[in-house]
C-alpha cells in the first residue's frame, strides 16, 4: 500500500505563555532535538510598583512621604544611592542639633538672654507657635518640601523656631541637669541607632500603634494639668521617652531602608524633620527626669 503524503502543517500556533511548546510531528521545518522544549518560570523579581500609579507620584504617598518599600526598589537598589540619601538625612540633623545646642547654650549661660526669657514668658508660645507652622507645612505640604527653594527656607524656619522653644525650655533648669540631659540623649541615640540598623524587628509596620500610644501620652499631659504630682510626671516624662525612642528606632528604619516602609529617596528634607523632632522630644523628657528639683 503506498503511504499517503503527510498532511500539511496545521495554522501557526502559539502556546500559552508557562506551557511546554509540543513536538509538531507534522512541522518538518524544524525538527527538534528532544520531544518537549522545557520552560522555566523566570526568577522572582520585585514589581516596584503601577506604572502611572499613586507611587510615582511622591505627591500621593501614604503617610506623608512614606510608602511600601517595594516601590522604591529600583532607586534603592544599588547601596551607594542608600548611602548617599542617608548620609543627606544625617548632615541636615547634625546640622539642626548644632544650632539647637548653640542657641540653648546661649539661653543658658548668657544672663541678659536668661532675663530676657524669664520677663517674657509669651515667647514660649510664638517659638511653639512658628514650630508647629512649620512642622504643618513640611510634613504635609508636598509641592513645598520638595520643592526648591521652599525646602530651605521652610527646613531653616523650622530649626529656628524648634532651637528658640529648646533654648526657653533648658533656661529653667540648671546647666548642670541640661549638660547631664544632653550626655544622656547622646549615648542613648547612638545606641538606638544601632539597634535600629542590626535588629530583624520591623518597626515600620507599627506606626499606627505608636499614633494611638502618642495620643494617649498627650491626654495624659492635659489631664496632668489639673491631677498634678511629682509622681504621675515621672511616669509621664519615663513614657514619653520611652515612646520618642522606638520613634526614633522607627524612623531610622525608614531611613535606612530593608524594611516594610521606607521613605523615598527624594524625601530627605521630611526625614531630617522626623529624626531631628525625635531627638528632641526624647532630650525634653530626659530633661524633665534629670532636672526634678533643678529648676530654676
């Protein structure tokens, strides 16, 4: 019997994308060199995020500058550009702190500054005041903070302000309990740093906590106002630094990334503002334990 001629190739036919693509008996164009051509899964890649959506824009992240990790994966990727953005973060905080050291240090040791501080009491509230503005505007004003030079303006208001009600704050204590406040705070940054950077804790993903622990502390600093004791403000000064300290541990987190959420490479005005602001309330409840019964 004479063998019939193979049939023609059927239509061109493309597999679904992760199906082995079959051996075509009938396809004499190409034969193959085994049956089946095997498909492996390609590797597991981080997707940074939508393009075109509310990550890219810094303008639409959660949290006021922070958002999920994985979309600033791509930028943070090489650990230069890491180093870069926190060795950023870190000159504008050592730079704010030095002021603040200066301008407290003149509050404290120049008599005519002291005096002039004591007689005008309601400079404690346009310090508080123009801090708390500024702080606003930084932290929830993207178009101003990312902006140039909006950023700077804002940045060295801020710090003027802060290192004014700082300066007003320590002229009530004794430079002793101040000097003692700031050695303290010192060593217990730089520890907390270095937790921060060694431990596997992620403390990024417990911001909403730390909110409701914060507005719990302010409440309980309004209701010290008319329940006063030295004992219940020893409590209130031991729980707010324990709380700005697992800020700060959070806040560095942020900064140096590897976490859940993480700050954007271009956020380094906001993160300087968030560090600097934990160091600070940290040195203002270290001061208010070290300096019982060293008020002027």
């Amino acid at each position: 019997m004479k063998p019939s001629a193979p049939r023609p190739p059927p239509e061109a036919y493309t597999p679904a994308p992760g199906y082995p693509v079959a051996y075509n008996p009938y396809d004499a164009r190409a034969p193959p060199t085994a049956t089946f051509v095997t498909v492996l899964p390609a590797p597991p890649t981080v997707v940074a995020h939508r393009p075109g959506g509310d990550d890219d824009d810094p303008h639409h992240r959660p949290f006021a500058g922070y958002a999920h990790a994985a979309s600033f994966a791509p930028a943070f990727a090489e650990a230069a550009v890491r180093r870069v953005f926190v060795r950023k973060v870190f000159t504008l905080v050592s730079a704010m702190l030095l002021f603040t050291l200066a301008v407290s240090s003149a509050f404290l040791f120049v008599p005519s500054v002291n005096l002039w501080v004591v007689r005008n009491p309601w400079l404690t509230w346009v310090a508080f005041l123009g801090m708390f503005g500024a702080m606003l505007a930084l932290t929830c004003s993207p178009t101003l903070r990312l902006r140039s030079p909006h950023d700077a303006v804002l940045l060295a208001a801020f710090t003027v302000f802060v290192a004014f009600f700082v300066g007003v704050v320590s002229s009530f204590y004794s430079a002793r309990a101040v000097a003692l406040a700031v050695g303290v705070v010192s060593v217990l940054v730089f520890a907390l740093a270095l937790f921060a950077a060694q431990t596997r804790v992620d403390f990024t993903t417990m911001r909403a906590m730390l909110v409701a622990l914060l507005l719990g502390l302010i409440l309980m600093g309004v209701l010290s106002v008319w329940f006063y004791s030295e004992f219940l403000m020893v409590v209130y000064a031991t729980l707010g630094a324990v709380l700005f300290s697992a800020y700060l541990v959070m806040d560095l987190q942020s900064i140096m990334g590897g976490k859940t959420y993480a700050l954007g490479p271009e956020e380094h005005v906001l993160a300087a503002v968030v560090v600097f602001l934990d160091v600070v309330n940290l040195f203002l409840f270290i001061l208010r334990l070290v300096g019982f019964g060293s008020r002027d």
